[in-house]
C-alpha cells in the first residue's frame, strides 16, 4: 500500500485558492489572507492532492509517496 504524507509552505503561498478549490477536506485558506492552511497532512482523497499539488503556481505543497511493506 501506498502512504501519502503532504506538507505545505505557506512563506511560498501565492493565496490563489486552487488547492482548497480542488481538494476542500485537505486545504483550506486563512480568512484574513488567504494562505494555504493543510487540513489532512495523511489524505485518504490522493488525486485531488496530486492535482492541487501539480496546479499550485508557487509549488507551495509537497507531496510524499512510498510504498510501505516488508522486504524479504
């Protein structure tokens, strides 16, 4: 299984509202200024993230993927 872990920079934030457009129950935004606020840093909804991550014009979310198991 695949887990998914995302971080976001919100010194990076441009405050376009994309991601909270395209993944509300991930992001969100402050009121007063409109920056980026991660509201599931482990998101069961991943291809929304990877799309808000891939649409976010200040690359201001980070999305880490990795396989989890055992090795033999």
């Amino acid at each position: 299984m695949t887990a998914m872990r995302v971080e976001v920079d919100q010194e990076r934030c441009a405050a376009v509202g994309r991601c909270a457009g395209i993944a509300p129950e991930v992001f969100d935004q402050r009121d007063e200024d409109g920056v980026v606020i991660l509201l599931d840093a482990t998101p069961a909804a991943r291809g929304p993230v990877r799309e808000a991550a891939l649409l976010c014009p200040s690359a201001a979310i980070v999305v880490h993927e990795h396989r989890g198991g055992s090795h033999v």
